[in-house]
C-alpha cells in the first residue's frame, strides 16, 4: 500500500467522526387502535429518537367514539376557518439534535354531513406566524383516502416545538348533498406521519451569546464550543422581536473543536429604545439556524435590562442594573395585567418570573418601575410561545 492510500482512508475517517449523525424518515407518526371509544383509545404519539411528540388534540372539536381512528365533532360549518377550532400535534427535537422535516401524510374521513374543506398549518413560534397549505385536499366519505403535504424542507432548532393543526371547515358536506354541512358531523383521522431528517449533532455549539450598549454602539459577543462546517454568522436587529433584518456578517472557523470568540459592533443606536438581536449561523452547504434573542433597552450608564430566554414558554430570567427596588409587572398586548410570580435568583440584580395560569401565546409587554426613584423605569417586550 502507497502512502496515498493511507491519506485516503485517515480522511474518511475524519469526515466520519467529525460529520452529524442523521436518522431519516418518520420523525413522528401516530395510528390509532381500539375499540369504539372515548376519549380517543390509542392515542399515542411514537416519535423516533432525539424527538420528543404529542398525543392529538382538540380544540372546540370534541370526542366522538369510533374505532381505529382519532374521531370528531362539534366541527366548524362555516365558509371561513375559524382559528381556534382545530385538531393539532406537536414535536421537538430534544437536546443536542435538530429537526429537518420534509411532509406530513395521514388519512383522513367524514361523515356524509361533515364539512368537507380542509386547512393545515405548522407553527414554531405558538402560531405568532405559521405556514399554511394552500392546496389542502378535501375531505371524502367512506372510505376514506390518504393524503401527502410536501412543503418546502425546514430546519428547527433544538428545544423549538413544531406544531401542526388541522382545520376541518366549510358549508359543502363531504357527500356533496345539497343540504348545508352539520356541525354534528364526524372527521376522521388516522396514520398521522411526519417525516423528515434527525440530525442528532448540532453543527455549531453557541456557549453565551449576549450585548452591551455604550456611546451609541451596541458591542455582541458570542463564543462557540464547537464548529462543523461553519461558514459564518448573519447579525439580524428587530424592534420588535418579530422582524428582523440583517445588519452584519461575522465569517466564521469551519469545523474546529477549539472554542471561538466572536464579536460584533452595530453602530449609531440612539438611546432609550429597545432593540432585539439573534444570529443566523450559516453552513457551508447553505442549511441554517437561528440563535435565541437577546434583547435590552439602550441606556446610558449602567442601567441595563437583559432577558432570557426570550421567546418563552412561561418562565425566565431578568437581569436589572441599578435599580434599587424595582416594581416588575406584565400586561398583554390589550394593556390588561397579567399575573406574574417573582422570584429573587442567585445571581446578582436578576429574578426569575413565572406567568401564572393559562395565557394565549403572542407578544407581552415587562414593565419595570423603581420605587425609590420614579422617574426611572424600563419595558421589554417579552414573547410567549407554547
């Protein structure tokens, strides 16, 4: 054997160890077994591993037994979707794996006086924004058929939960009768699969990602623990953690196991306004992911405000500066108070809050008053996600 042989086989070697692992195929499926029943018998999601899934549910649409199949009624018969009346599924990639889904299949049934249109969407932000399916097929009687979306291929983030909800809806019955649809009518589902790529190593590990505003700069730093294929970092800035446009490009390393520092100046911010900012890591073959958001009031002085994690499920940490005794209140986005528990942490000037009882996801607004000083105060937006 020649010396280049060697060199060959040390590469393969290489890529093997250094590339991801992926698991392809069903990311998720559920079939529904059992007898003639309620609530729903066989309801149990089977996501593969490093996925974590739901059970089907309901929203407005209840329970109606039948064997073999998730059936429902109460159902919408109205020409427009309504967009609390669904029937939905979640699932997440868990620590350390990423999702990359490519279709979603199940096999669907009315009833004769069921509404016979159909919508489905998918969400990774609590249905803030979501992506629907313009071509949805409608629902069919006895025996039923099965049906394929195959939207765009997407990436999710570890911990990003991915929801999909199915809107059964409209006037014409599944039988196409004459006679208006029912509400009373039944929709079936049946062998719900989503599909798609596990990659179980995150190509770019971020350790910290965090900014600092002084002289009308805000200076981010961001250090990486490990980095394959990384072709570099998108800046993106918002004022209102919902768009974000890009206002730099850091090059990243490649693939190193060395950590790597990075930092990044956005120039000509004027105090006093809030301002959000994430990165896009870009790999070399063009697939993505976005970091979470840091967000913070630029101020003069030492007179900061971070939040994290934001978004939020329901629980997170602030970190105030200079402020003596503050005052930290919640209200949604019609100006109303929502309840909110206060716990002094560990660290420095920083509290944990946890959002008490049931609140619909969107965009609440923290406001912070010192009771020692009234004219100083601060407010963030905070989003909230399933």
């Amino acid at each position: 054997m020649n010396g280049n042989f060697y060199a060959k086989q040390l590469l393969l070697l290489i890529v093997f160890f250094l590339a991801p692992v992926l698991t392809f195929g069903q990311i998720y499926s559920n079939t529904f077994t059992g007898a003639s029943a309620c609530p729903t018998p066989g309801n149990v999601a089977t996501p593969i591993s490093g996925v974590t899934g739901t059970a089907l549910t309901r929203s407005i649409t209840t329970c109606t037994a039948f064997s073999n199949a998730f059936n429902s009624t109460t159902l919408n018969n109205t020409a427009t979707i309504n967009n609390n009346s669904y029937i939905e599924f979640s699932v997440t990639a868990d620590a350390g794996s990423q999702l990359n889904v490519t279709s979603l299949s199940f096999f669907r049934q009315g009833s004769a006086t069921a509404p016979n249109q159909l919508e489905i969407r998918y969400s990774t932000d609590g249905f803030a924004t979501s992506t629907a399916w313009g071509a949805a097929p409608l629902t069919v009687t006895s025996p039923g058929a099965t049906t394929t979306w195959n939207f765009d291929d997407f990436t999710v983030a570890s911990g990003v939960k991915l929801t999909f909800r199915i809107y059964p809806y409209g006037t014409q019955r599944a039988d196409l009768g004459t006679a208006r649809a029912s509400a009373r009518g039944s929709f079936r589902l049946d062998n719900v699969t989503l599909n798609g790529t596990v990659i179980s190593a995150m190509p770019v590990k971020l350790s910290f990602f965090e900014g600092t505003f002084e002289n009308n700069t805000v200076l981010l730093k961001w250090e990486t623990t490990q980095e394959d294929q990384n072709e570099g970092f998108e800046v993106q800035r918002s004022i209102d953690a919902i768009i974000f446009n890009k206002v730099g490009y850091v090059e990243g390393n490649g693939t190193t196991r060395l950590k790597s520092v990075y930092e990044f100046s956005d120039t000509g911010i004027k105090s006093g306004q809030t301002f959000y900012y994430r990165l896009k890591q870009i790999d070399l073959d063009g697939s993505y992911e976005y970091s979470r958001i840091i967000d913070f009031k630029s101020v003069s002085g030492m007179e900061k405000l971070y939040v994290y994690p934001n978004p939020t499920t329901g629980i997170f940490e602030i970190k105030l500066t200079d402020f003596k005794n503050p005052e930290i209140r919640l209200f949604d986005q019609t100006g109303r108070e929502v309840p909110i528990k206060i716990t002094k942490s560990e660290n420095p000037d920083s509290y944990q809050i946890t959002i008490q009882g049931t609140q619909t996801p969107g965009i609440f607004e923290l406001k912070i008053n010192d009771k020692q000083s009234n004219s100083r105060s601060k407010s963030v937006k905070i989003s909230v996600i399933n």
